[in-house]
C-alpha cells in the first residue's frame, strides 16, 4: 500500500515532526514549507511564492510543480526542472493541487496535515503570515470566502478518487466532506501511524 502525506502550513503541522513522517511516507508540500522542511515534492500556484522557489533554485532540489505561466513555461523549455499541473480548468490553490498530485500518484492512503482552515471570518492561521509573499494573518478579509473555496475543491477531488482514502488531520475544525473515503483523525492519533 502507497501512502503519502501532504503538508500545508496551518499551525497544527508544529505539533508534528516532519522529518520522521518523511522517512514512513513520500511528502508533499506547499508554498514556503521548503523554508523549514525540504518535502519530496513542492507545490506553489501564486507567482509571487513561485518566483522566490525559482529563485532560491528550490526547484533543483525537490520535484516541483506549478501552473503553466508564460515567463515560467520559457524557463521550463530552457531546460529548467519545473513540472506543470495539466487538465485544471481554473487556478487552484496549492493545498488542494498537491493533494490532487498525490491521488494521481497512485498513492492509495493521503494524510493531509496542517490543513486548518479558518475558525474565524478574517482570519487564515498560516505559520508564514506576514513573511515574505504572505499578508498578516489579521489583513484577511475575505478569509471565509478562501476557506469556502477550499472546502469545494476538497470535496470536489475526494469526490473525484473514490479509490483512495483521504484522511485529514484536524488542525481546528471538522468539514462536512460526505465521502465515504474521506475522514479525519486528531494530531495525537496521526503521531501514533507515523512513530
């Protein structure tokens, strides 16, 4: 059985060592977690995030995958190692897109951790907030209408992979998701797979 984990930057994943779920299962992660943890494959969407991975060559040390960009497009036919994700329809953003990698790799079990969603309407609980390419966590106004978002594309790609089970761990508040392939375990019950 393949298993894998995708790692977002809620606040819950500090509760976690990365480094040993790294060595039970393959990782994905998102946006800046290289700053901290280099995963086995990084995704980032917002151009901005994507120029400083460039930039940093991040992109030389791990798998990473994006959405097609004109300039990023020329540095990939250049021969730089940048993998685009194909057949999506909209922007989406890096969370769900990795989780959406991970089924498509065949993996049979997904863990998501730090995938906390907002408890509050103008706030996004992110470790990197007001870093670099991220806004403060208290200048979010539309932070319900994101969370909102994510939870639909959520649903739609757990919908979309009845074959795998996709088990999110809970950061801050249970989702609604409704598939019978989809559950959520506590941070303590996820340390308990992994250790």
């Amino acid at each position: 059985m393949n298993v894998a984990c995708v790692i977002g930057n809620g606040p819950s994943r500090l509760q976690l060592d990365l480094h040993c779920i790294n060595a039970t299962m393959y990782t994905y992660g998102c946006n800046a977690l290289y700053r901290d943890f280099m995963p086995n494959y990084l995704i980032a969407m917002d151009y901005n995030m994507v120029k400083e991975i460039l930039d940093n060559k991040i992109h030389h040390q791990t798998s990473f995958h994006t959405q097609h960009d004109n300039r990023i497009d020329k540095l990939q036919s250049e021969g730089e190692p940048i993998n685009f994700f194909w057949g999506f329809n909209e922007t989406n953003d890096s969370g769900n897109s990795a989780l959406k990698l991970a089924l498509q790799h065949n993996n049979d079990v997904v863990y998501m951790i730090g995938f906390d969603y907002s408890s509050n309407p103008s706030v996004l609980p992110n470790v990197y907030s007001g870093t670099k390419h991220y806004v403060s966590r208290h200048a979010y106004p539309a932070a319900s209408m994101l969370d909102s978002k994510w939870e639909q594309r959520l649903k739609k790609i757990v919908k979309q992979h009845p074959d795998k089970k996709v088990v999110r761990v809970n950061g801050t508040r249970t989702l609604a998701v409704g598939n019978e392939n989809y559950s959520e375990i506590s941070v303590e019950q996820f340390k308990e797979i992994y250790e």
